[in-house]
C-alpha cells in the first residue's frame, strides 16, 4: 500500500488565505495592520532566500513587512539597540531575527530581548517557559505547523504514541510539549542520537516526527503499517537538492501517510508565523479572536 501524500504546500495556501481575510478585516473593522520585521546580520545566501520568503507572504497576506539588513560586523551593541527599537516600534507587532547570526554574535541575548508581546518566533526563553507550564503566548513556528498538518490529515494524537526524533530547541523539543498538553493528550518520545535501538523506538509509534537533521534517518524497516511520518528535515542531498531525515521512497511504501520534502513543512512554518503575527496584533491591542 502506498501512503497517502499530506500536500504541505496546498494546506498553507489555504491558511494563508483565511489569514489575509483575518488581515483585511483587522484593518476594516479597527483600523489595524499587522506589522513583521526581519532582521538579518550578514550576507548568508540561506538566510537571504528565508527572509525574502517570509516578506513576500507577510505582503502578500496585507501584512506590513518591513526588513533590516545589518553588515557582517555589526556588534552585539548595535543589533541589540536595533531590536530595543524595534521593541519600542508602535506599527510592528512582530520581531524576527534570522539565525543564524554570526559567530561574535550572541543570539540567546538577542532573542532575550525581544519583548514576549513580539516574540512571534517563540525563541524568548520567557516564551519557552509559559509553553512548558501549558500557558503559552505563541507557538514556535516549525511545531506549530506539524500540529496543523496533523490535524488537516485528519490524525488523532490524543492517547497515540509519537516520535519524535531531533532533540533541538526549534523543533524537537518544542514540539514535544505541545503534543502532551491537555487537548492534545499525545503520549511523545522524544529520541535523539544516544537513543538505544532507534529503529524498534519508532516501530512502535503511531506517527513519527523526524526533525534530526540527518538524510535517510528513518528508512522503511522503521515503519510499521499505519504510522503516520512528518519529515521536518531540510538538508541538501549530493546533487544540491532539498531532501528530508526520511527515505521517502522506502517509507512510502509503509506508512499510511507521509510529508514530503520539499512540500511538506516547509510551507507551514511561515505560514505559522504569519498566525502569530497576525495574533500578536490582536493581543497588543485587547482585541479577541475572529
């Protein structure tokens, strides 16, 4: 039996498009226009491609998107006062630097600054913390995407068991704490590179979340009939293409249904991040929910 493909793409194509109604009727009813800002230290060609990405959704969802471009050498000083003003900034609603940053630059400082109201990425520790105590303010984006494409493909993670494999604090981690709070109610092992016999680990689960970083991690003898598989990697395979942490031919074959790298995703997690902007803009000015 070949899995059925959870088209990432086609999904954030219709969030994005009930985020850009949200937009325009924040706009008609109160007068307000969600604002992101990017800032980007350095000529890193990936991060350049990430954040013309995200301005070009943030535009196109009515949004305001407004970028900054620091040189290579910016100090700790001038990138931290750059984000105090943009703390300070009435029409930005959210604050995003693209990591990573520079080696002489301390990113956990930076991100400890961004006031939590803005912090749309979900990297302040602040903002880490409330999702542990099951109080969060925003979700982290890549997470928040899985938890999406998870419902849209209509899988039920209350009681199931769910893998994850990577351990990080953008993904891993993260995501694991959502799973298991009240509502969500998944039972989650979060498996990482010391973990014992990795393959009997994941046989067991009823979905699989490989977020390690690593080309072909799970392959097919790891699958067992009926588990769902969400591959969040993106590495770059000999030949330069995107390829994910899960040997999608073999696991095709197996799983009941899979994401698929590119296309899988990679879509949500700006999609997401938009939601959070767009949410934020609520929040800062007492307005509820549509």
């Amino acid at each position: 039996m070949t899995a059925r493909i959870i088209d990432g793409k086609a999904l954030a194509q219709q969030v994005r498009a009930r985020i850009a109604d949200d937009v325009a009727h924040l706009r008609a009813e109160h007068d307000v226009t969600p604002g992101l800002c990017a800032v980007l230290v350095g000529e890193d060609p990936a991060s350049k491609v990430y954040v013309g990405m995200k301005h070009k959704a943030t535009e196109a969802a009515g949004m305001l998107s407004r970028q900054i471009v620091l040189p290579d050498d910016t100090s700790q000083e001038d990138l931290e006062r750059t984000v105090t003003d943009l703390n300070a900034d009435e029409e930005i609603d959210g604050i995003l630097v693209q990591l990573p940053l520079p080696d002489h630059l301390d990113a956990r400082r930076v991100q400890e600054l961004i006031t939590p109201a803005k912090d749309v990425d979900a990297l302040n520790p602040y903002t880490a913390g409330r999702l542990a105590i099951g109080d969060p303010t925003f979700l982290s984006c890549t997470p928040y995407g899985v938890l999406e494409i998870l419902e849209h493909a209509g899988v039920e993670v209350a009681g199931s068991n769910v893998v994850i494999v990577g351990r990080s604090n953008l993904v891993g981690r993260p995501l694991s704490v959502m799973l298991t709070l009240k509502g969500r109610d998944a039972t989650v092992t979060l498996a990482h590179s010391r973990t014992r016999d990795l393959g009997a680990v994941c046989r067991g689960a009823d979905v699989i979340v490989a977020a390690a970083g690593q080309i072909g991690l799970i392959t097919a003898d790891m699958v067992s009939p009926g588990t769902t598989v969400i591959d969040v990697g993106t590495n770059r395979g000999e030949d330069g293409k995107l390829v994910g942490d899960v040997d999608f031919d073999g696991v095709v074959e197996v799983a009941e249904a899979i994401t698929p790298v590119p296309g899988g995703v990679g879509p949500m997690t700006v999609t997401m991040l938009l939601q959070n902007t767009l949410e934020a803009a609520r929040a800062r000015r007492g307005l509820p929910r549509r």
